[in-house]
C-alpha cells in the first residue's frame, strides 16, 4: 500500500539545514491502523504532510499502491488527494459559510459527481455520523464533536483507501474525543488503513502498529500482536 524509500525533507533557518525527515524507510500495509508518536518538532507532521501528498521530500521515492508518487504534477496529486486519501484535522478546517452538510458534500462536488447521486451519498453519511438533525448547520452553530464528525465524514465521503489523522482529538474533550475515535477505528474495521499522528501515548497505544519519532528519523516501530 505505502512504501517510502530514503525521504528526506529540509527547512532552512539561516544558514542552518534542519531535517524535518531525514532518510525515512517504511512500508504500510493495506488496511493497517498505524500511530505515529512523537514530541513537538520529531516529523511526524512532516511525514504526514509527505503520505498525504501536501508536500514533497527533497529526496527519495513514494509509492502508493506500487505507483510512484513522488514526482506526479500538482494536478495528478491533487485527484489522488480527493480520490484516495481521507484528512482529518485537529482543527477540522470546515468551511465556515457551508452548512454541515454542503461541507460534507464539497469532496463529491469536486470531483464532479452529478447531484442526484451526491445527495444520496450526502444523506447516508448524515445518518451514519448523527447528523441528521444538524445538516443545515454552519460550523459556528456546532460543537467541537459535531464538527469533527462532520469533518469525517467529509474525509470519508470518497471512500479513499486512506485517511490520515493528524491529532484528531486535540480539541475535544476526553469524553468526546473517544467517540471521535472509535468512528475511525470503525472505518479501519471496514478495511481502511488509519494512520494517526499524535503526541498523547494513551491516543497512540490505540493503534496495532505504534511508530515513534525524534529528529525526523524513526526510532521505533512495534507492532501488537493482540491487534
């Protein structure tokens, strides 16, 4: 499914070379649920950014689903982007002017999906999340865990073969932040590969495979068998 070859990404601050990733190897199965943990400035946000095709090393290779990815144009990223890949935000990244359900409908919209079929898809995620009863609602006129189910299922509507979570429960409460996340370990049960970045290790030992990160390099990279 995933397979990084020697990524490296630098920043420059001054006349100093910072390795946000430095010479990473890794390979995700299809259907992994997968943490990558860290404390702030190891590269886990970077490595992310990198599988999520927001940003592209300096050096090194990245196949996904054994096709280079790495060198493909922003056009040819940006439809793997809406096709295949599933984001989901600490900080949501709703659009504030469209109702919860025009938000959750952008992804299909986009990718130039006739009405008629969008609504239908549109109605079925609003009753799968709950949120049925909120669908003309803005952002604003929502809680936290109302907009982080509306921002799953906005990832998800597409039905991508991977969402990456970067820490998604960071603004929620214990309570609702927990709910977050059994909705994306349930997508993992239906055969997503969930991948989550975060620095609370309680989050992070949720995950069958636990990555750790400093430096921009991997440290450790265990798996729980019991998963």
């Amino acid at each position: 499914m995933i397979r990084l070859t020697a990524i490296t990404r630098t920043f420059y601050m001054g006349d100093q070379t910072v390795y946000a990733l430095n010479d990473i190897n890794l390979q995700i199965a299809s259907g992994e649920y997968v943490s990558i943990m860290g404390p702030s400035g190891s590269g886990k946000s970077t490595l992310l950014n990198i599988l999520g095709l927001l940003d592209k090393p300096d050096s090194g290779c990245y196949e996904l689903d054994e096709k280079q990815v790495t060198d493909l144009s922003e056009t040819e990223q940006a439809q793997i982007r809406r096709e295949r890949i599933g984001f989901v935000f600490q900080s949501f990244h709703l659009v504030p002017r469209l109702t919860a359900a025009e938000n959750i409908e952008l992804p299909l919209t986009l990718s130039g999906i006739p009405s008629e079929q969008r609504q239908i898809r549109v109605n079925e995620a609003l009753q799968a999340f709950e949120l049925k009863q909120r669908a003309q609602h803005r952002p604003a006129e929502l809680s936290g865990g109302q907009r982080q189910r509306v921002a799953i299922a906005r990832a998800t509507i597409m039905q991508p073969s991977v969402i990456l979570a970067d820490e998604p429960t960071g603004n929620l409460d214990h309570q609702i932040g927990a709910e977050v996340m059994t909705l994306l370990e349930n997508l993992h049960h239906q055969g997503t590969t969930l991948i989550v970045v975060t620095h609370d290790r309680e989050l992070g030992a949720r995950a069958h495979r636990q990555i750790g990160m400093r430096d921009g390099k991997i440290l450790t990279d265990q798996t729980d068998d019991a998963g």
